[in-house]
C-alpha cells in the first residue's frame, strides 16, 4: 500500500494497487501481496494457459493482506440516543450504488419487505437492516438472528437522485472513535468477462462486497 502504480511491481518498486499488477500479469507470473487494506474491485484482464501457466495472486510470506468492497465513513451527525445520519453522494458509489439495489432470487426469504445489497459494519461487524428509520429509532430485537440483542444494532437508508442517507444506531458505539463502513462494491476480487481462467488466489482476505445472492438458478457472482 505504499507503493505506486507508476513504478515497475519489482520488489523493490512496487505497485500500488492489486488492479494494476492485474494489467500487467501474464501467464505463469505471480504477483506478490503485502500486507495492507486494498479497497478495490481487482478485475482480472487475462487468466493462465493451463495448470502449469497459472497467474498466481498470493499473500507476501507471514503477511495478511485484505481487499475490501467497503469505505469508512467517519461524518456522521447524532439525531438521537445512540442514532446518527450521514449523507453521502451517489457519485461515491459509481454507477452501482448497493443502496438502491435490493436483494433477490429464487428461494431468498424476503419476509415481505426489502433488503438492500448494502451493510453497514461496527469494526467488522455488520449491523442489521431494517425498513423504517421509526424502527432505527426504537428497535426490537429480531428473534431469529443468531444475537438477537445484536440486532437493536439497526440501520436504514434512502436514496434520491443526488445522494444516498443512511440511518444508524451505533448504541454504545461512538462513530467518531469506532470503525465505522459500508459497501461501496459490488466484488473484491471478479473478472467481468468470462473465460478468464487458471488464476489462484491464496491468502488474501477478501471481505465487505455487496453480490447479490446467488441461487443455483442463477449467476453465481461471489464477492
């Protein structure tokens, strides 16, 4: 991550991004990965030839490399005990915003109401969706969720043509000292065209994309 991707990807000059190593890896080449937080969607461009000329995208020895869909949000203004609203842009989010897309499919359970592509995360950790910013601001815990007390964790969201609101109750959580993200992409690591083969990815923690779900019937689209 303190690389630049105007340098040559040498050890000793290295790239910035995991995107830009993509551009250039060809087959039978392994790019090297330090330890960092890379907020991109590496979009592979070329695959191997075949087992024996794979691109190989791997961890530097000892080293815990991420790439993450998401981005801190750190302006958030209190309406509330515990309730805090932020503002942002749709143009943060490119032309796809998972704010606006809702998730769907065969045999997904919706429970009658929808559910966004987008999350909101405390250090990790993702909170809970619900429909109304009423049910933000006197939440009732959802009994099937694995911690149901966790789940007074709620937030909700709004969009409109030039922005994207989301509400949360961060609770005991201070979003001026905590780690606070939401989804920005749809895909960490995801070639867009297809018969892009022959790649390994290993050791890399890949967290916080926003796929939609993906039923046997479908598109099988993974973060």
């Amino acid at each position: 991550v303190s690389g630049s991707d105007t340098w040559a990807g040498s050890a000793q000059r290295p790239l910035r991004t995991i995107q830009r190593a993509a551009d250039l890896a060809r087959p039978g080449d392994t790019v090297t990965i330090h330890e960092g937080v890379y907020r991109e969607h590496v979009n592979p461009v070329r695959g191997g030839t075949g087992d024996t000329e794979r691109i190989l995208y791997t961890a530097a020895p000892g080293e815990k490399p991420v790439i993450s869909g998401a981005e801190r949000v750190s302006d958030w203004e209190r309406i509330g005990d515990g309730v805090y609203r932020t503002v942002l842009p749709n143009t943060m989010f490119g032309d796809f915003n998972p704010y606006k897309e809702t998730v769907g499919g065969d045999w997904f359970r919706s429970l009658e109401r929808d559910f966004h592509l987008g999350e909101v995360y405390i250090n990790g950790k993702s909170m809970f969706e619900v429909s109304t910013l009423d049910e933000v601001m006197d939440p009732k815990p959802f009994t099937e969720a694995r911690e149901p007390e966790w789940s007074l964790h709620a937030w909700c969201c709004g969009t409109d043509e030039n922005s994207t609101t989301i509400y949360a109750r961060f609770g005991e959580f201070d979003p001026a000292r905590e780690n606070i993200e939401i989804n920005v992409r749809r895909f960490c690591f995801w070639p867009e065209k297809t018969g892009i083969d022959y790649i390994t990815v290993r050791g890399l923690h890949l967290t916080m994309a926003a796929p939609n779900w993906a039923p046997p019937t479908a598109l099988q689209e993974g973060l």
